[in-house]
C-alpha cells in the first residue's frame, strides 16, 4: 500500500508496477493489436534499416509489440514491471528485456534506430513526459523514428481500477503532447486518436505518434 505521504506522482508509480505485476500473464493475454495500431507499426517499420535496433519502451510481457518487432530487428524491451519483463524472456526469445523506468534510461547516444512505446507513457507522471521524450531523441541516430501512445486528453492524475487491479494513469492532451515531442527535435509525421482495444467502446482514445528525428531523411 503506498505510503499516504507520497505525492500522487510517486503513489503512481508504486501502482503502476504493482499493478502490472499482478496482472502480467492476464494482459499479456488479453493485449492485442488491432487494424489501426498494425498500420501504424507498418509505416514505423517501414521507416527503421533491416536489422535496426530499436526500443520498445514500457514493453510488458513481449506481447504482442516487441514479439512482432524481432521478426525484423534487434529488439531491446524496458519495463518497470519484474513479472512483466520475466514473461517478456519467456515468451519472446529473440529479443533482449531489461527491467528499467522509463525516466531513468541511461542507454549511450545514438543507441537505436527506432523507439516503440504501446500505452506506456500514459502509466508514467506527466510531468515527466517532456524528459522522456527528449531522452528518447538523445538516444536515436539520425533520421530515427519514433512511434508512441500518448494521451488525447488532459488528465492529471488518475487512479481507477483496470484488468481487475488498481491502476494510474497521467498525460495531457494532444495538441501539448505534439508540442512538446516538435520541442524535443521531432518532426511528427503522422497522429491520429486510436481507441484502446481493451476499453469499452465508449473508452479513451489514445494519440498515436509517429514522428522522426528533425532533420532525418
């Protein structure tokens, strides 16, 4: 239980990654990717060198992103989450997962061609989103692309009950997000709202992102 002291910013975090240890096998289960979030993993594919590397940031169990990236490229998975990442080595042998927070990854400069994030970011404090995406441009190489869920909506900080367990969630809205990713070094090439395949059909829609490096080819 956390702590009545911790800020609403810490008790997050604390809910996220128990939250996500409890519920691993049965999200890893129940996450899949639709029609739209195919497409857009297409056009980010498309835009990463055969045999790349790239990040899947908030990976979970491996399933079904980072599973889907290795039939491609060298897969590097980080999540906060200790059972997550133990399913992630089970089921995808062809990738390399490392437990980690988001808002402390330390890989060197230039470390990846590409960096994937599926419903990930909008589990972490906003106020640590424009650090996360700046640390993401630090870490690709030129002309790298991202492709990432963020919020559509303004939503400071939200406990609520998912898959059974209590969760967090944070983030602004869309046009903030887009700002800061153009403040950040990214040209954003394509965003649309997708509506999350494990909601009700009247749930958030999350903004998907796919933008590159400014100055890419």
């Amino acid at each position: 239980m956390a702590s009545e002291n911790a800020s609403p910013a810490q008790q997050g975090r604390r809910v996220v990654e128990s939250g996500y240890d409890s519920i691993g096998a049965k999200y890893a289960s129940e996450r899949r990717l639709g029609t739209r979030e195919i497409a857009l993993l297409r056009q980010f594919t498309d835009r990463v060198p055969a045999g790349g590397h790239v990040l899947d940031a908030g990976c979970g169990a491996g399933v079904p992103v980072a599973e889907w990236l290795s039939q491609s490229f060298a897969v590097t998975g980080v999540d906060i989450s200790a059972r997550q990442i133990e399913l992630a080595r089970e089921r995808v042998a062809g990738a390399r997962f490392v437990r980690a927070d988001m808002t402390d990854l330390d890989f060197p400069d230039g470390s990846f061609d590409g960096i994937c994030s599926f419903y990930a970011i909008i589990h972490v404090p906003r106020e640590a989103h424009e650090q996360i995406l700046t640390t993401f441009r630090r870490m690709l190489r030129p002309g790298g692309v991202v492709l990432l869920c963020l919020g559509a909506g303004d939503l400071k900080d939200d406990f609520d009950e998912f898959l059974g367990t209590p969760m967090y969630w944070s983030h602004y809205d869309a046009e903030t997000n887009l700002a800061m990713l153009r403040t950040a070094g990214f040209e954003v090439l394509h965003a649309e709202r997708v509506p999350d395949n494990l909601a009700a059909d009247d749930g958030p829609k999350h903004l998907f992102v796919l933008a590159r490096v400014k100055g890419g080819q």
